[in-house]
C-alpha cells in the first residue's frame, strides 16, 4: 500500500496542478472518483494484470466504464496510466487528489460513527463544534456502528475524539486494572 502511495503521489500533484491552474478542481475530482472505481473493480483489476489484454483493449474497458464522462485530458491522463503500467494505483491517486484539494479548500474530512442515526440537527452542531475546535471547514461522513453501545467515535486526519460508551467502559476497565 505504501509502495502504491509512493507511486501515485506524483501523477496526483500533476493532476492538481493542472486542476488547479485551469479551475478545474471539482471536475477533475469527480472524474478521478470514477475512475478509482473503475479500476477498483475485480474484473477490471483482473484485466490490468492480465499480459494477454493489450493497451488499447484496456483504454477501451476504461472508456466503456466512463462512457461520455471524461474529457480529453482526462482521456490522455488515462492513456499516460495505461502506457506507464500505472492504471492500477488509480484510487491512491484518486485519495491523494483529495486531500490535496480539500488542503487547498481549507476542508477536513471528519468520519462520524454512532451508536444511533444521526438527525439533521445534531450533525450540524457536531460539525460547528468541530468547525471551531479544528478551524476549518469539516467535511463531515456519518456511519452508524451498532456495537458502539452508545455515543460517537469520530477521527479527522490522525486525531480520535472516543465519546462511546464502549470506549469508556474500555477506559474503565484499563483504570481498575492497574489499581
């Protein structure tokens, strides 16, 4: 994964460059998006290891998987993947694009999960709190964990912030262990 990192931060800080310089960021998001999926995808993954499926053959199962929604730079970034046997760290530079972007736009991505659904309301305030403590914007992804008990575990960047309950009874448990 790390070696995919590596391979992949240097055409994600050419696309950003580019993306950026021409306005272009939102678009090219969106495109690296699709592409990460397509390229995700097993049967796909199966095609760019497989030295039976020629460079061409393989531009055409891209383009099939995009359909309209690339453009010509696009298109000729795909191309450039394919001819340097790199269209497989697609989604790690999709990832990186990201959070190059969400750098340039002050936003931080903040994962949310809770014991319960989380209403409108609540959000909001979890997203201001966390708004002012971090201060930037946040980006906010909620998923409900069950197995939480009660309350949110909620990372942004390196940083956790375990309001569960079964973190506290974790914490408990610690403390009167060592007592």
């Amino acid at each position: 994964m790390a070696e995919n990192l590596t391979i992949a931060r240097p055409y994600a800080e050419a696309v950003f460059s580019s993306a950026d310089a021409g306005g272009k960021l939102q678009a090219w998001s969106q495109a690296l998006q699709r592409l990460a999926m397509i390229a995700s995808d097993p049967d796909m993954h199966n095609a760019i290891g497989d030295p039976k499926v020629g460079p061409e053959q393989l531009y055409g199962l891209v383009a099939a998987g995009t359909g309209d929604a690339l453009n010509a730079e696009a298109q000729s970034f795909v191309r450039v993947l394919i001819e340097n046997d790199r269209l497989a760290v697609l989604p790690e530079i999709a990832t990186l694009f990201e959070s190059l972007k969400n750098e340039r736009e002050g936003v931080i991505e903040a994962q949310i999960e809770s014991a319960f659904p989380v209403d409108d309301a609540a959000l909001a305030q979890l997203v201001g709190d966390l708004e002012r403590r971090f201060k930037r914007k946040v980006r906010a992804q909620v998923t409900v964990d069950r197995a939480l008990i009660g309350g949110a575990l909620i990372t942004v960047g390196d940083e956790v912030i375990d309001g569960t309950v079964r973190g506290r009874l974790a914490s408990m448990a610690s403390a009167l262990r060592t007592e």
